[in-house]
C-alpha cells in the first residue's frame, strides 16, 4: 500500500470512526455507566468484531453476502434485533437505578458499577454490536477493495489496514468513552442515571430499528 493511499485510508477511517453509530453509543453508554476502564473491555469486544468482518471481507464471504439477498437480510435483522435488546435491557436498567437511590447516593458510581457485569460479557457485547453490523460489511466489501492493490501481497495489506483501523477506532471509541465518564459525578443521582439510562438506551433502538432500512443494492451502488 502506497503512502498516499494509506493516508486516504486513515482520513476516511477517522470519518467512519467518529460518525456516531452503534459503537460510539455503545462507548459512550458504558463509559458514562461504569467508566473508562470497564468500557475498554467493551470497545475491545468492538474491535474483534471489526477484526471479523475485515476477514469475513477479505475472504470473499462479505461479497456472498451483499450477492444474496437472503443472508444480507439474515444478518441485517440479527443485528437490528441485537441492539434493540441491548437497547431495552439498558432502558429497563433505569427502574433498576431507581429502585435502589440509598446506594447510589451512599457511593456514587458503585451500584452501577455492580450491574457492569464481567468484563467477558462486556467484550461480548461489543463483539456483537461490530460484528452484526450490516453497515461495516458493506464498508469493508464496497469501500475496501478500492485501497488494496492487486500488484502488492493481500495479506500484507490487510494487515496493514486492520491495525490502522483497529488503532484508530481505539482511540476515538475511548475518546468517546472517556467524554462520557467525564460527567459521571454530575449524573450519579438517581434521577439522572435513570435519565442517561434511557437515553442511551433509546439511542441504541433507535440504531438498531434503523438498520431494518439499510438497503443492499442502495448502499453497493454509493
């Protein structure tokens, strides 16, 4: 890959990156919940899902998947369905939050904290956010190809583009995540956990129902 190609590949994975979409509200939901470091687990989770479609598209299996219509749809509906449970589970969270204010206000952070779960399931959960995004397998399978040279070895080349890209979502994801943890302290109080919960959980059903609209040969033929 090229100098020049390579830096047109950075300035559009900074623009992909920082386009809020699921990941980013998924960073910034964690981050704003349990804080910067337990969303790392998170946005690590993001990154191995991103690291699965640039295999899947650089196997050739990303290219199946826009040609047929069925697996398209298949993988569109699991992930719109995925994030609106993520989404719901984080809205019912907030009658949680509210059903426990002595906690909160005796150790702010701490009872939401609590509900965090293990870091295994928080990686999950960005895994999948990633990796049944329909949007990032179009990317990969239409924008992709046209940074890739033919003359140059293809595994050289992926390896170069999935750690720029894992790079650069890192640092925006946490970026994301640590602009959220910043306010923290001013929305401990029940009534703003139970705000920010349905907000974020909002957001993600909000994504998620608007996946059901990516259309196949619409997005191909940007």
């Amino acid at each position: 890959m090229d100098l020049h190609t390579w830096l047109t590949f950075v300035a559009a994975t900074c623009v992909i990156a920082i386009s809020p979409g699921s990941g980013a509200v998924l960073s910034m939901s964690h981050g704003l919940s349990f804080g910067v470091r337990k969303a790392s687990a998170t946005i690590v989770g993001l990154q191995l899902g991103l690291l699965l479609i640039l295999l899947v598209a650089g196997a050739g299996v990303g290219s199946l998947l826009l040609a047929s219509e069925v697996a398209f749809n298949a993988v569109k509906v699991l992930g719109a369905c995925y994030l609106i449970y993520v989404g719901f589970a984080q809205w019912r969270s907030a009658s949680a939050a509210a059903a426990a204010p002595s906690e909160v206000v005796a150790a702010p952070g701490a009872a939401v904290s609590a509900d965090a779960g293990s870091w295994q399931k928080r990686c999950a959960t960005g895994f999948l956010t990633n990796a049944t995004n329909p949007k990032g397998i179009i990317f990969m399978v239409a924008v992709l190809p046209q940074f890739l040279s033919q003359e140059r070895p293809l595994a050289l080349q992926l390896a170069i583009v999935a750690a720029t890209m894992v790079s650069v979502d890192m640092v925006v994801m946490h970026s994301y995540a640590a602009s959220a943890s910043a306010l923290r302290r001013l929305l401990s109080s029940p009534r703003a956990m139970r705000s920010q919960n349905r907000v974020f959980g909002g957001l993600l059903m909000a994504v998620g129902a608007g996946l059901f609209f990516v259309q196949r040969g619409a997005q191909v033929a940007k």
